[in-house]
C-alpha cells in the first residue's frame, strides 16, 4: 500500500492515560477482554447509544491528530507506548486510535469488560487437488492442523497434525504432491478422516475446551469448514461436527477491522500489511495455521474484537452478525455416522 503525503499535526495527542488494573472477569473464567462497545452484553455509560458523551469528541479530536502523522511519528508514538511498531500506514493509525480510545473510555470509568474466548483453534486443511481444480473432483482432507492460540497470553500454546489417508482419490497428483509437499507415503500410512478427526477431538478434550475454557474455531476464509469439512464428512458418511459449525472467518475480521477491500486479505498480504513475513512451507497445513495464527495474535494485540462471524447451517454457509450473542463453541464430540 503506498503511503500519502500528508502535513504533519499542529499537535500530537502527547501521552496517554496510564491503563488502570485490568478488569475483573465473569466467574468461572480464565480471563476477560475490554469490547470497545459492550460490557457483559450490556452497554458501559460511554456507549456506542450515547455518541454526544464528551469523551467520543475528545476521541474524534485524537483520530484527526493521529490521521494527520506521519508514518515515522505514528511509529514514535507506538513506541513510546512500547505497541507494536510494524506494519503499513493505515494499520499504524489504527493501532494507535484503538489504544487513545481504550484509554480515554477507562479513563472516564472503570469498564468491567467482556469476556471472550479463552482459546481460538486456528485450522487450515489440505486437501486432495488436481492442476484446474475440475470442478466434478472430490476433494479430501489430507492434512488435519489445529494451532491453539492463548487469549490471554497472546501466545500459540500448543498444535496438533495429522496426515489423512484418502478414499475416493487415494493416489495424489503430481500437482499435490509439488503443492502441498505431502508425498504418497505420507498418506498410504494415515489413518481414515473419521479416525483422525477421533483423535482431533480427544486432542481438544485433553485441553478442556468447550468445558472449562471457552474457545472458537477460526480458517483463513470459507471454504475449509463450508467446503472441505462438508464433502469430508460426507465421503465419511459422518454427520458434521457441532464444534465447527461456527468460525471466525479472519479475512472478514481483518477486512472490517482494518477498512481494507478484500483483495487485501490474502494470507500473504495480510502478513506483509502487519510487517510480518510467512514462516515455513507454503501450502502446509500446519504452517499456514501458524501464520494465521500469528495474524490473529497480531489482530487481538490491535485490539480487534475477534468473534464468530460464519456458520453452517443445513449444509449452505450464512453469515452471523456482530450483534449476535457471544458464545463460545460447545465441548468437542464425535459426530455420528449417517444411516
């Protein structure tokens, strides 16, 4: 993105307010995150219904003090704050203005805050594929990543992967094998989807998600959960799984939160916009996770409000909206077979 000249501010905001302690939680939970908007499904004193409150001007006042910096004072000021200093123009501002209004709304009351998903399953899957994707090929899960990301701390906590064995196509193209850098004998020593996706949710058991710790899955996109789990689960003649049937779609999140198009939320770009480079293989499932993974730890560090915003329903993917009650994913459990 190639930044515009732009005068520099007659006065930059000079130094926040110190952030108070750090709000209480609801019980029974890890942990809880300030929602810029909501306090425990009810809205604070300074509200998003209550615009004409003195803080939203001195908020206004700050943004046009924060667009009118250069990219080497927004850096500075960033710094300063010791934030995050990487990235482009535009997500430099937006950092800042999302750390001004955190503090100027604590800085008027004590915000009890929203708590949100203790943990967020980052899965990519890999699939079968030929050269053209035919569209009368069925493509199968051949790699089962999931990358626990800690909400709390911010941090990748642990992973999981496994190879799948193929049914319908059980012999991978060329065009596969160079893509995906899984090979023949990776897959011919797998085990069957239904096994593996046994041991997928013996692997979130152990971790007590959905039980003791909220959590959300989250895919870089639609298609993993509304394409590739869907036709699995069929070939497997399973039904589909109820944890995944709500996700965070992380192009969605990154394109509202960030106010870029969404030919800007590729996998690639989105890194390169947060001054990020990939790490690892292309196109392993594993890899991409953690990349993603590091892109919403990125994203929740700006301040992003990372919620379920996709689902599925009667095998047709929807869209769910930001206003919708928060809630987290129910405890894993294998799905029955179809009769």
């Amino acid at each position: 993105m190639e930044e515009r000249k732009e005068n520099r501010p007659e006065a930059a905001p000079d130094e926040a307010p110190a952030p108070p302690a750090p709000a209480a939680c609801s019980p029974g939970r890890q942990h809880c995150r300030i929602n810029d908007q909501e306090t425990n499904g009810k809205t604070s004193t300074a509200s998003s219904n209550d615009f004409s409150d003195p803080v939203y001007k001195e908020i206004a006042i700050t943004n046009g003090y924060i667009n009118r910096m250069t990219r080497e004072e927004l850096r500075s000021k960033l710094a300063e704050f010791k934030l995050e200093t990487r990235g482009v123009k535009d997500v430099l501002k937006k950092r800042l203005k999302n750390y001004y209004k955190k503090q100027k709304l604590m800085q008027k009351e004590q915000i009890s805050g929203q708590s949100c998903y203790d943990y967020i399953c980052v899965v990519d899957f890999e699939a079968t594929c030929e050269e053209g994707n035919p569209p009368e090929f069925v493509h199968e899960i051949i790699e089962f990543p999931v990358v626990l990301v800690n909400t709390h701390t911010l941090e990748i906590e642990d992973s999981f992967q496994q190879y799948v064995k193929p049914e319908i196509n059980p012999k991978l193209s060329n065009f596969c094998i160079n893509l995906t850098g899984i090979t023949q004998d990776i897959v011919d020593k797998a085990d069957t989807f239904p096994q593996v996706l046994q041991n997928v949710v013996e692997w979130m058991r152990q971790r007590e998600l959905g039980t003791k710790y909220s959590y959300s899955m989250l895919t870089d996109g639609s298609w993993d959960m509304s394409k590739f789990l869907n036709i699995q689960c069929r070939v497997s003649r399973i039904k589909y799984p109820s944890f995944a049937k709500k996700w965070i779609n992380i192009r969605k999140s990154y394109g509202n939160f960030y106010k870029v198009p969404r030919n800007q939320t590729k996998l690639t770009i989105m890194l390169e916009k947060l001054g990020m480079n990939y790490d690892g293989r292309p196109h392993s499932g594993l890899d991409d996770s953690k990349n993603i993974a590091r892109i919403a730890i990125r994203m929740l560090q700006d301040g992003c409000d990372l919620r379920v915003n996709e689902r599925i329903h009667g095998g047709q993917l929807m869209t769910v909206s930001s206003s919708a009650p928060l809630e987290g994913a129910p405890a894993p459990q294998m799905p029955r077979y179809r009769n």
